[in-house]
C-alpha cells in the first residue's frame, strides 16, 4: 500500500527544505520537467510519531528565473493540489504576510483536500503573537514551528 503524501508549498526561503531535511529520512526520488509544471520536485520518506509519509518538496519550481514568484507558486500549489492528500502550506512568521501567500492561499482554499498551515521561524515563544495575522489567509488555525 502506497503511503500519503504530504507537499510542502510556500515562498522562497519561508523554511520548506530546512522542515523537509529535518524530517525527512531517505530521498525516494526525484521527478522533473513534467509537461505543464516543468520544474522538479523532491519526494521523501518520512516519519513523525509513528505516521507514515512521502513529502514533497515542490520548491524545485523557484529556481527557474524567469519564472516570477507568483507564478511558481501557482505551479506549486496546483501540483500539490493534483499530487497530494494533505498540504501542508508553509508561510515566514518573521517576514509576515505577503500578497503571494494570499493569493496561495486562495487556490488552497478550493480544494478539497486538508490543508495546514504552519508558521515557521517562530523560535522562541516571544515571536507566538507572529502568527495571529495568518488568521486573515481563511485556512484555519495557523501552527507556530521553528524548522531550524
Ligand atoms: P526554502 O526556500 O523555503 O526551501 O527555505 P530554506 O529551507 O532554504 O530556508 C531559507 C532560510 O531560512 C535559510 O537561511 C534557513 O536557515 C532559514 N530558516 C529555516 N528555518 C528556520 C527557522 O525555523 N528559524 C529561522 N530563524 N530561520 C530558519
Ligand atoms: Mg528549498
């Protein structure tokens, strides 16, 4: 029986293969230039307490530079849309909210799957009140983590 997939979605830099090495265990492959989505993705192993899972790590779609952010992150929030049974959508609590994790956040809310949100860089407790504004993105309640 196949494992769940769970694609890690977010902006450059927010933490994603920072969370993906941390919890990953042994790379099962790698996937590129599928017609339509072009840029490659990661796919992982993976256990958490006890659970589990192949990741995704769709950031291979950021380094193409003439693709504009926007625009990647469509193509990663699709992919996980298409791909994935839970996607977990990480956003920079140092950073705060930007208008790509708006307009992600807007695809995400279509699909059916479940989506979590995850607020990375929150590394001590003083940088909890980080997450509230998250609230705005409609996806629920927004998980405070530190990847690093
Ligand atoms: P990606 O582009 O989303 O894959 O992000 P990376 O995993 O490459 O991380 C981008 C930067 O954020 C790196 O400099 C990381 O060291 C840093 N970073 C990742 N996780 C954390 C965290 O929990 N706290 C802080 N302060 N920095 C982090
Ligand atoms: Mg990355």
């Amino acid at each position: 029986m196949s494992k769940p997939i769970v694609a890690i979605v977010g902006r450059p830099n927010v933490g994603k293969s920072t969370l993906f090495n941390q919890i990953g265990k042994k790379r099962v492959s790698i996937v590129d230039d599928m017609p339509g989505v072009t840029r490659d993705r990661i796919y992982l192993d993976a256990e958490w307490l006890n659970h589990e899972f192949t990741m995704i790590d769709t950031g291979g779609i950021e380094f193409d530079e003439s693709n504009h952010i926007l625009k990647s992150m469509r193509q990663q929030a699709q992919l996980a849309m298409d791909e994935a049974d839970v996607i977990l959508f990480l956003v920079d609590g140092r950073t705060g909210l930007t208008t790509a994790d708006e307009e992600v956040a807007r695809m995400l809310r279509s699909t059916k799957k479940p989506v979590v949100l995850g607020v990375n860089k929150i590394d001590s407790p003083q940088r909890e009140m980080d997450v509230y504004e998250f609230y705005n993105l409609g996806l629920g309640d927004p998980i405070p983590l530190s990847a690093s």
